[in-house]
C-alpha cells in the first residue's frame, strides 16, 4: 500500500552531461503528470510521461528536470559566410559614401547577428538513455518514500478500523431485546388505554413482528462486519492500488451506517452510530491520499 505523496530527486553525472530529476506528487482522483524540462531535451517529453505512468498509476505528479551539457563534443560552431559578406558590402559601402576609414575588424564582424552560430550535435540516444537512467532512480527514491508512508498510514488504519469492529459489536449488542423491550412497553401501553389487564395477544404479537421487521438491523451488521472484512483484507494483501476501492468500501460503510441511524430504536445505538459515523469520516479522509 502506497500513500500518493511522497518527493524523489536522482542526480546523474559523467564527463559530459549532468542531470538533476526532482519527482513530486500529491493526492488527486486521477493520473496527473505535469513535467518541465528544458528545450534541448524536449524530444524526450512523450517517453519520460510514459515511464512515470508505468510506475505510478493515480495522483499528481511533477517532475522537474536539469540538464547540463558540458560537452565540446555536443556543438559545433558554425561560420555563416554569406552573411559575413554582406556585412563587409554594406560596412564599405557605408565607409565609401560618408568618406570614412575601412577599418573593418573580424573579431567585430563576428559579434553581428547570424554570423557565428553554435548547434547541436545529434547525440540524442545518449542524451535519453541517460535521462531515462536518471528518471528511474528518481522514481524508485519517490517510490520508496511512498510506500514508508503508506506503511504509516496502514497502521493508522488499522487502530481505526479496531475501533468500528467494536462499536459494530457494541451496536449488535444494544440492539438485543429491543424487541422484546417493545411488546412490554406495547402491552403496558394498551393496558393504560383500556383499563383492563384482558388485551389481545395476537395483536400484539403481531405488531411485534411488524416492528421487529421494521427496526431490525441484523442485516445492516452483517454488511458492515463483511466490509470490516474486505478493508482488512485489501490493505493486508496486495500491493496493487487500492485507493479507490477503500473509498467504495467506505461508503458502502456509511450507507449502511446511517440506515441504522435511522431505524434506531434507543439512545444507545444512537450515540454508537454517531461515534461509528466519526470513525469512519476519519478514515475516509485518510484513504484519500491512498495510490
């Protein structure tokens, strides 16, 4: 299990060429991959994308990357004679027309515009497989990182999700004998009405079972204790992304949490609810930065 935040930085150097790859990622519903790199290897932005998404598959993540070329090697100096030339022309001519000295220096001819150019030389499968090599470390540094904080996160799990299996457990056991506590309090209440110890049995019997139909939450608790189950199971054994399906899980959790709300038949199962209904605000809020 892996937490979405998490920071990975590689530095990749050798005679030629320095690297730096800053990886960052936060929580967010989807993958989000932002990267900035700079021009001269901005061949590579497709293939970097794709190699980040293999490894992380849900938040956002930015990536930031330094590239150095130190390199005689990488460029060549190129002499735009034509130009050059054309210079010179239009300088004599200057000269010749205002009467001036041709005092016409290379070094100054050099420094206008498109006379000198330095381009790259093309060493762009070094230059990926480079980037590439370096990417990977970042990434397994920002795997690693997330992964020591999902371990975090597992345990704080864990110790909440103890404590909704025992305010279920709680709730089943308060729940016991409310049915019976209603045909009492029923029977009490027609004798009071009436007047009269004589009252109608199967009436009561069956309005017991009409309530007993309407409140009962022996269904709700075996939900809930299967949900209980699948959570464990989930942060427990797999280290695929599971994010998404705690979410699910958490709200199949809540659904059934306020449906016993609502079908309360006491002040004790109410303040049980309320207490389940903050655990398991708690752990929704944490699932949320869950890869």
């Amino acid at each position: 299990m892996k937490s979405m935040t998490g920071f990975g930085r590689a530095i990749y150097e050798n005679s030629n060429r320095n690297y730096i790859i800053d990886l960052k990622t936060v929580n967010n519903k989807y993958s989000d991959i932002n990267v900035k790199l700079p021009r001269r290897i901005s061949f590579l932005e497709e293939k970097i994308r794709k190699a980040i998404a293999n490894k992380i598959t849900r938040g956002k993540v930015e990536a930031t990357i330094t590239f150095f070329d130190y390199s005689s090697k990488s460029k060549k100096i190129v002499l735009n004679k034509e130009i050059a030339k054309e210079y010179i022309k239009q300088l004599r001519e200057i000269a010749d027309e205002n009467e001036l000295s041709e005092n016409i220096n290379v070094v100054e001819i050099a420094k206008l515009p498109d006379i000198l150019n330095s381009i790259d030389v093309e060493n762009d499968e070094e230059i990926a497989e480079e980037t590439l090599q370096c990417l990977n470390m970042a990434l397994d540094n920002l795997i690693e990182m997330r992964a020591k904080e999902g371990e975090n996160i597992k345990k704080d799990l864990v110790k909440r999700l103890e404590k909704v299996a025992i305010l279920v457990n709680n709730i089943e056991k308060e729940s016991t004998g409310l049915v019976e506590e209603y045909v009492l309090k029923l029977e009490k209440r027609v004798k009071e009405i009436l007047n009269t110890n004589i009252i109608d049995e199967n009436r009561v019997a069956q309005e017991a079972v009409i309530y007993a139909d309407k409140m009962s939450i022996e269904e709700e608790l075996t939900r809930l204790k299967s949900h209980i189950e699948q959570f464990n199971e989930l942060i427990n054994n797999t280290q695929n992304p599971i994010g998404k399906k705690l979410d699910f899980i958490i709200q199949e959790m809540n659904r059934e949490t306020n449906t016993i709300g609502s079908k309360s038949g006491s002040n004790g199962i109410t303040n049980l609810v309320i207490d389940l209904k903050v655990e398991l605000e708690d752990i929704r809020e944490q699932i949320q930065n869950i890869e």
